[in-house]
C-alpha cells in the first residue's frame, strides 16, 4: 500500500487530500481544507506548516505531492502562493518524504483527461476515481487531484 498526500497551497485556503494506493485500486482517506481567513500573512503561514505537520504525522504519507504556482498577473499573488507551498514543502521535508510537484495543468489532464478542465469538473472526476458520495471542499478535491496525477506520475517509482 502507498499513501500519497496532495496539498493544494493557498494564502485563504490551503486543501488537503490524502488517498491510498493498492494495486491499481485508489482510495480516498481523508480529505480538508485548512481555513488560513484574514490573519496577518506570517500567521497564515505558521497554519499552514503545522496543519502539514499534523496531517503526516497522523496519515504517515509516503509521498507528498504539490501544485506548482500557478502564475497570475498579481505579482503579489504569486509571492504570496509561493510562500504557501514553500512552507508546505518545509514541513513534508522535515519527515525526509520524498516530493512531486505538478502542475495545475497536468492535474487537470491526468484527472479528466482535459488539461483546461473547469475545477466542478476536476471536483466530480476526483468524486468518480475515490468512488466517493463524501462532499469536498474545491481545495480538498484540487489537492486530491494532485495527489491521484502524482500517483500516475510515480507508479513505478514509489
């Protein structure tokens, strides 16, 4: 059996999903968002690190996987998803787990088939592949996309 964690960065909200691999057969073992709401941004970022850390802590992924930045026109947007996922990593690094990182692009053509696919569509693809009526947050079904395309990327690998 493989675990993978995918976490869907935010500086409002931050998903997370964790599904579990055996054989060819995916299951969806927990799934939320961390509500990071209008706090100053440097506590934002200490939610973020420790919502991680507690999240492998109880789920003991062998993977983590994340979305790469999405680039934005709002310079400052970007800085601010940058700093998200970098804390993000900082914590997943801390347990020595090894990190993919995949694109918003990517994981919509892994997950529908379309790499332009809306998020209600990447949201009802992922409900479809965990076989799951559990309704999701749309940061906890991006950051189970991200978890289900780094489990077509690292099959062989992991």
């Amino acid at each position: 059996m493989v675990i993978i964690l995918g976490i869907d960065p935010g500086s409002r909200y931050t998903g997370w999903g964790v599904i579990s691999i055996v054989g060819n057969r995916m299951q969806l073992v927990a799934a939320d968002r961390v509500v990071l709401g209008d706090r100053p941004h440097e506590e934002r970022l200490v939610l973020i690190y420790d919502a991680v850390r507690d999240i492998v802590t109880q789920y003991q992924p062998d993977l983590v996987a994340v979305e790469t930045v999405f680039v934005s026109k709002n310079v400052q947007s970007a800085l601010k998803l940058g700093q998200a996922r970098g804390v993000a990593i900082v914590a997943a690094a801390k347990f020595g787990l090894p990190l993919v990182e995949v694109s918003p692009r990517l994981v919509k053509k892994v997950v529908t088939g379309y790499g332009g696919a809306s998020k209600m569509g990447v949201g009802d693809m992922v409900a479809r592949l965990l076989s799951t009526q559990q309704p999701l947050s749309e940061d906890a079904a991006d950051a189970l996309a991200i978890a289900i395309s780094a489990s077509s990327m690292t099959r062989s690998k992991v």
